[in-house]
C-alpha cells in the first residue's frame, strides 16, 4: 500500500470554513428538555392532590361529625339509592354514622400513616442500605443478614403479630411499617451504593481526602435519589394495603378514628342489606393505591427504567 | 451451594430467636386463661404446668432442643401437639394457594408473553392497567365484593366454608390470585421484553425460525428465569396462606389458624407457625438455587 | 458499469431506514446505493452510528420496529424487491439466502441451549437431515469452523467457550445456512488483534468453500484492505464513497474518506500527532438537507452546507457523494 503521507489529497483553504461550534449549532437542532406530563401523570396525581386535599381540610368539608351516631338514620343508602336522605351523602352505617364523613377523615388518617409511613421507612431504609453498601465489612454482613431474615418472614403475619404485640394504635401501625418496609429501600440504596463507590469521582474524592460521610451526603445519595423516589411513590399503595388489612381484621387503627379497613370490617354483617358501607371504604382505598402505583410507573420511566421489575 | 446452606441455617436460628421473642411479647396467656380470681397459688400452678416460669433463656433452649425435634409443645388452647394441628390445617391451606398460585401461573405467563408481543400496541397497554389494578385491589374488599356478587346476589356461589375442592374454592382462589396474576403478568411481560430485544433472539430471526418458536423456545425460556423467583416467593405465600382471605371466607387453613392463635396467646402455636414460615422460606429458596442451576446454564458451571 | 448484470447478487437503490424516537425522526439509513456480486467481499466502512449495521439489518428487514421502519428504496435480491415480500416469504428467505453474523460473541448465542444444539437447528431449517445424519453434520461445520474436537465441544454451553470460539460458532451458525449472501456486521471488533487475524482467514475460506457474498461491516479500514475487494464509505446514514478497496485506498476522493484514512495510525510515524477529525458525527436526529460532513470538512463551501450532494461517477466503478469533485 502506498504511504498515504506522500500522497496528495484535497486540503481546502479555511476562508469559507464556518467556525465548528457554530456549524455543530445549525446541525443539531436544540432539544428542549420536555418532561412529557402526559394524562399517566395528571390523572393519579390529581387524585392524590384531591385525596390530600380532603385530608387537611377535612373538618371543613365533612358535613358531619364521623364519630357521631345517628341511629334514627342508620343504614340509610347512598344518594343514587331508593330511601336516600339528601343530608348523607353517601349513606349511613348500621350505628348512623355518615359514610361521607368518615371517608373524609378515613382519608386523614391513611394518608398520615402513608405520608410518615413511607417518610420514615424511606429514611432508615436508604441510611441503613448506604451504610451496608459503602462500609462494607461486618457493617454490611449485619445489615445483609437482617434483610435476608426479614424478607423470610411473611409480611401480613408479622405485621399482624407485631401489631398484637404493640397494641393498636396510629404510632404503632408506623413503627410496624417500618420495620417491615425498610427492607426494600436498604435494598436498592446498598445495590446503587455499591455501584457508584466504583465510580470514578467517588474516587477522586477520596483521593482528596474527603470524609466518608461527605462523600456519601454528597455524590451517593443524590444519585439515589431518583430510584429511592420511585420505591417510595409506588410503596404508598403498598403501606395503605396493609395498614387497611390490618385495620379490618381490628389490629390497625382503634376505633373510634375512621379508618377504611376497619369501615370494611364493620359494613361484612349487613352486606345483604346494606352493601355501600363495605363497599365505599374499598373504593377508596384502591383509588389511592391505583394512584399511588399508577404515579410510581410514571416516575419510574421517567427517572429509572432499569427498576422495572419491581 | 453450602454457603447458601449456611446462610439459611444461620436465618433459621435468628428467625426462631426473633420468633421466640415476639411470640413471648404477644402477652401473658396465664392472663387470657386463668379467670382474674384465680389466686397466686393456682397461677404458679399453671404457670408450672405450661413451662412458663422457667428463666427465659431456659425456656428458650427448651423450645430449640424440641423444635430441633420437630417438638413444638402443645397448643395452649387446643392442647395438642402444635406440629399436629399445623399440619392439619396444611391441606386446606395449600389447597386454596396452591390453586391459586397454579391458575395465576397458567394465566399471567401466556398473557404476559403477548403482551411483550405486543409491546406498545393497545392490546399491551390495556394489559399493563390490568395488571396494575390487580396490584392495587384490597384482597379483603375484593373478597368480600365477590361474595357479595356472586354468593349473595346471583347465589351462585357459597359465601364461605370449605369444601374440598369444589365451589367452595372459587371466590377465594379468585381473591388470592389477583395480586399474583398481576405480578406474574407484569414480571413476565418484562423479561420477554429483555429478551426479544436480546442477540440470539435476532439470531433465531436470521436462521429464519418461525417466530412462534422464536417467541416461546428462545424468548420465554431464558424469561422464565426471573419469573422462577417470584414463583417462589408466591409459593411461600401460597403455603402460609392468607390470613385475611382465609378470614373472610371462613376458610381453615394456618392463615386463619394464625389468626387465632394472636388472638388467644397461644405462644407454641404462634411460635409453631413462624418458624414452620421461615423454614419453609429457607427451603423454598434453596429448592430455587437448585432449580436455578437446572435452568440457567451459566450458575451450573461456574466452577469452570 | 463492469460486469455482466448476471453476477450481481444484490442491487440496493434508495434505501431508507428512520427511526421514530421522542427525540424525533432519526435517519439512520438515508438513501443508500450500492451493488454486490455473487462471490465479491463489499466492505461498508464508517465511523460508530454511521448507520452500517442499520443497512446490514435493513437487509434482512429485521430492523427494530418499533421505533424503527423501512420507509423507502428497493433491495434487488437476485432481481426480486425484497421489501415488496411478506414476513413470512422473508423468514423463509432468512438464512437460506441471506444470513448475518452479529458483532457481539457474548451475547448472540443463546446461553440456555448448547451450541450444538443451536448448529443443529440452523442445519435442520434449511436441510432435510435427521438424528445422526444431522449430528454428523453439526460435527462436520464446526470442524469446518476450526473448532477442535467438535464432538465434545457440540456439548458445550456459550459461556463456557471464548468469544473467539463463540464467532466462530456464528460462523458454522451462518455456514449451514448456505446462504448466497452473509453480512458479517463488525464481527471482529471485539475480538483481540490475533484472534481477528485468524477469524478473517476463516471467513476467507468459508467464503471459497461455498462462495457465498460478504458484506464486511466495519469500521477499521485495515480490515477492508485485506478482505474486500471493494468498498463503501458512509457517514450519517448516507453512503459517501464507494469503489474498489485499492482505488480509495490509494486515493480517496471524498474529504471524509481521507480523513478516515489519514487517522490511521501508521508505523513509523512515532513522535506525530495523531491525526483526528474534528468535531463529532452529527446527531442523525432531524438532520437538514446539506451535506452531513460540511461542518467538520476543511474544504467546505456555501454550498456545501444548502444542498446535498448527488452520487458522481468517477470511474468504472468508483461514486463519490461530494461537490469538490465535480
């Protein structure tokens, strides 16, 4: 082959040469960075909005006061029903309590234990999993172990013993929750920490002499971030289920505080007569949990789609 | 493989050790059996009797050393062997799950393979929505909304009991489905997805293989793999069963089982159904290793 | 043009392949001609995301879609339009005529099945041949391949062979098919220097024992000068220059086809600056209608960045896309 060096080839004179960053201008066009809200986003996340809504401003918009009985009125049906009554929206329960009412503050409370539930389990989940995952050592051995042994258990029936255990009550069904959920956070959190502890600038920055702790405030966490986001949306529902299954079987939320699952629970002996006070709790706890998964798909394709499986 | 072993020895001892606490915490049973007048005397008594007034830590090495023996006491309120009485509720457990778990299985797979098919066309969104729907239904809402349609107003079907394997079945596999026929379907879809998007599926393409066998041969076979471990996970559910669905349809099986045993106290037999459900976990994801390494080529030979 | 219209394999005019993404419309495949005869080695030259391997897929219509579609052109396969075909008279096309070996060795053998298995199921889709027959012949096209001991190795699982031994796996995969045409997309790209040497031999032989068509995707032109008897030069879905190998090697008309050339690094040019190309390929998102190349060509004219320009002549064999050269 002939050398190329000694072989003449078309060299251009530079007067007409537009200047590189300009011409790379012209020929890629400007991507504006849009988010893409479609209807997957506006619809659940309107739905949750009206839920929080409702929920913070629930002594406004009930009409009636959820623990008051109204015997007179019990078992009246919901407004599309022969025999409806204007003042119960959405009918009574067998002690005369308006459901409407009780939906609104039933809101109130799933949603305190949603919000804290989540809040916390995601807190100690992702401390403990970057802990595990940029330790190492006998720090993640430990944090390992106990994840393995929790997922051995069965969610709803530890969940249910602890509830026993504890008592019934608001700050307990949390705990509970944590303890229970923190496992999946820690699980994500110590896998990405991994990860990113190979990273090049994590490595630089410990060359610099960076503590860990800094370190790990600054470049793992917000890396994390996003996936940790989508756990958290998507274990909204989760909590909800399971903080309403509890409340139904009476190891939840005590009476008198309104709670869905335990409206569920009390509309089971009328169901022939008087079906809307189990249904109507249901459907709400499913439009919040529909919402809350709804949205964490969303979240997920947009800022993780490699968490797909979950 | 012996690692695994020993790490599931080692999750075995916390569980029972976690299990022994927490079953202990649940309460005094001298207080729910003994009538308030029963004097110090008659509590010693008792207390004698059922072991309890032993130091803890004696009682706990008590409980190992028979468990080890498959000796799990005797239930506080049935007084009978726990190991009997879990493994009598066993059958009508795994009846309801495992039909459950079967027919989710034999639904969700197929469906979910189309719908990695399909991928983006109407017929896979309408599937993804299911699928998420299935996900967030209320398993004792769902329950109950099915009795009430199909045993109190169409009276097609009974609205709780058991029976074996009859109508009985229905309303409460359907419950416990639900949830795991969107997992499946989900799962599924998405590693089809994978795969179909992988080289050797392009190769079979290139060899000029019906996409029928594309599809199933080369695509859901290596699919299968992540779908093994759910499976596994959905069987352990299956065999501790469900505690709201079996409380809601009246069906007694351990979830029910489980129930009453919180309810009264009942620490042998609380501590019975824990440590069978982390055993059974162990077991079930060492059988899983093992399945794996039949499946995935790649696990079998990394000794090479 | 040289050459009886006979011995040419495979005509294609216009090719188009997009691909429709969020982004917008990427043009991958933007208008391609070219020609291979029966027995002749084409090599497709170009830079990563030139669109090479998009052609190559385009070929057997096995391009993604969604997002991606052939929206134009005609690929003449022995005189028929291959994009006038159904799915199901393609597949039946796939591997007995056509066949491709991927770029990737980890990843193109399916790992749950035994690479005899996978031999012996090329063989059977295009070869009435059962059991030991059929054994027989696995043994005999991975003997062809330079597999050593390929009764033993017929056992084997993907991942427990090399990535050296796995192309050449593809190779037998795509021998059996005895198909008239192979496209052999960057298969030595991830392979180390040796192992490339060897893999080229081989597929020289393959190509005399069945004298089927190659067309060599790659991007090192080191390559091309030892195997392709000609060659096509692309960048941004288009194809820039074509001809014989030693005709553009020696001189290369197209301002970006020098430049390739001139980037190599050569022997006993130690203490020089590698020779780069300025700038990067463009984003074949939503590209205008001027020259793709114009903004990092040193011999650019207005021109140059309005219009796009026409494929010139300029010997029996050898087009060039460029308005210097008119």
């Amino acid at each position: 082959m002939k050398d190329l060096e000694t072989m003449g080839g078309p060299r251009g004179d530079s007067d007409t040469k537009m200047e590189v960053s300009d011409a790379l201008k012209t020929t890629r066009k400007k991507k504006g960075k849009r988010m893409g809200f479609g209807w997957r986003f506006y619809l659940p996340a309107l739905i949750l909005a009206a839920f929080v809504l409702v929920a913070i401003f629930a002594d406004f918009i009930a009409p009636h006061n959820p623990v008051k009985n109204h015997l007179a009125d019990s078992l009246t049906p919901p407004f599309w029903q022969e025999g409806a009554k204007a003042e119960y929206l959405l009918g009574t329960d067998q002690m005369g309590r308006d459901i409407l009412s009780r939906l609104i503050y039933g809101a109130r409370t799933s949603l305190i234990v949603a919000a804290l539930g989540v809040f916390l389990t995601g807190i100690v989940g992702t401390i403990l999993g970057v802990l595990a995952g940029y330790k190492g050592g006998w720090v993640d051995a430990v944090i390992s172990r106990a994840i393995d042994v929790i997922q051995g258990f069965p969610l709803f029936l530890v969940a249910l013993v602890l509830a026993i255990v504890l008592g019934a009550s608001l700050f307990n069904i949390i705990l509970i929750i944590t303890i229970m959920f923190w496992v999946g956070y820690a699980r994500q959190a110590r896998a990405e920490t991994l990860q990113i502890r190979e990273s090049a600038y994590v490595e630089l920055a410990r060359i610099a002499g960076c503590r860990d702790f800094t370190i790990a405030v600054r470049h793992v966490i917000p890396n994390l971030l996003n996936s940790i986001i989508v756990i958290a949306t998507l274990g909204v529902g989760s909590v909800i289920l399971l903080e309403s299954g509890l409340s139904f079987l009476g190891a939840g939320i005590p009476p008198p505080t309104p709670s869905w699952g335990s409206m569920c629970a009390d509309g089971r002996s009328i169901l022939t007569t008087a079906w809307w006070v189990s249904f109507l709790p249901g459907v709400a706890i499913m439009a919040v949990v529909l919402s809350g998964n709804l949205l964490g798909d969303w979240l997920r394709d947009k800022l993780d789609p490699k968490l797909r499986d979950l | 493989m012996i690692i695994r072993l020993g790490q599931g020895i080692l999750a075995l001892i916390v569980g029972t050790i976690l299990v022994f606490g927490l079953a202990r915490l649940t309460g005094n049973p001298l207080d729910l059996m003994l009538p308030e007048t029963a004097t110090p005397e008659q509590r010693q008594q008792m207390a004698e009797y059922l072991g309890l007034d032993k130091p803890i830590y004696q009682q706990y090495f008590v409980f190992i050393g028979n468990a080890a023996k498959g000796d799990f006491g005797r239930s506080l309120f049935f007084y009978r062997p726990v190991t009997q009485i879990i493994f009598e509720r066993l059958p009508a457990t795994l009846e309801l799950g495992g039909t459950a778990m079967l027919f989710s299985m034999l639904v969700a797979i197929p469906v979910g393979v189309y719908a990695a098919v399909k991928r983006e066309k109407w017929q896979d969104s309408i599937l993804k929505v299911f699928a998420i729907f299935g996900q967030s239904v209320p398993s004792f809402w769902l329950g109950i909304m099915l009795i009430l349609v199909f045993a109190v107003s169409l009276r097609w079907l009974p609205a709780g009991g058991y029976g074996r394997f009859d109508e009985h079945l229905i309303l409460p596999a359907l419950t416990v489905s639900t949830f795991s026929i969107a997992g499946f379907l989900r799962l599924t879809r998405s590693a089809m997805l994978d795969t179909l998007s992988t080289d050797y599926v392009r190769l079979a393409r290139i060899k000029g293989l019906k996409e029928r066998y594309v599809i199933w041969k080369h695509g859901l076979r290596n699919a299968l793999i992540p779908v093994i471990t759910f499976t596994g996970f959905v069987l352990v559910n299956a065999f501790m069963g469900s505690v709201i669905v079996e409380a809601v349809f009246a069906w007694p099986g351990i979830g029910q089982l489980s129930y009453q045993a919180l309810l009264w106290r009942d620490f042998p037999l609380i501590q019975g159904i824990l440590v069978f459900s982390v055993a059974l976990f162990v077991l079930v994801n060492l059988a899983i290793d093992i399945l794996y390494v039949y499946l995935d080529p790649r696990v079998r030979f990394t000794r090479d | 043009m040289a050459g009886s219209k006979d011995d040419i394999l495979l005509r294609v005019t216009g090719l188009k392949t997009y691909f429709f993404v969020r982004r917008g419309t990427v043009k991958a495949v933007d208008g391609v001609n070219f020609y291979i005869k029966r027995g002749e080695v084409l090599g497709i030259v170009g830079e990563s995301a030139c669109g090479k391997s998009v052609t190559g897929l385009s070929l057997l219509r096995l391009v993604p879609d969604p997002p991606g579609k052939i929206v134009g052109g005609h690929i003449f396969l022995e005189g028929e339009d291959l994009l006038l075909k159904s799915e199901e008279e393609m597949r039946k096309l796939r591997g007995s005529k056509i066949t491709m070996i991927q770029q990737n060795p980890d990843s193109s053998l399916n790992p749950v099945f035994r690479i005899g298995n996978q031999v012996a199921e090329a063989i059977s889709l295009h070869q009435e041949l059962k059991d030991k027959a059929l054994h027989n012949k696995v043994v005999e096209i991975l003997g062809l391949v330079n597999i050593p001991s390929p009764e033993a190795r017929m056992r084997d699982y993907p991942h427990q062979m090399s990535g050296g031994m796995r192309q050449r796996v593809a190779g037998a995969i795509a021998l059996s098919c005895q198909a008239n045409l192979l496209i052999a997309d960057e298969p030595t790209t991830n392979l180390d220097v040796t192992t490339q040497a060897e893999y080229l031999k081989l597929l020289e032989e393959v190509q005399k024992v069945t004298g089927c068509a190659i067309i060599f995707i790659t991007h090192d032109f080191g390559i091309v000068s030892k195997i392709c008897t000609r060659v096509a030069v692309m960048y941004a879905g288009k194809i820039v220059e074509a001809g014989p190998t030693i005709d553009i090697m020696q001189k290369p008309r197209h301002p970006y086809t020098f430049a390739l050339l001139d980037s190599v690094p050569k022997l006993g040019s130690r203490g020089t600056l590698l020779r780069t190309i300025e700038g990067q390929p463009p984003e074949p998102v939503d590209l205008p209608p001027s020259c793709a190349f114009a903004v990092r060509c040193p011999m650019a004219k207005d021109r140059c960045f309005k219009e796009n320009p026409e494929e010139v002549r300029i010997d029996d064999n050898h087009y060039v896309s460029c308005f210097h050269v008119e």
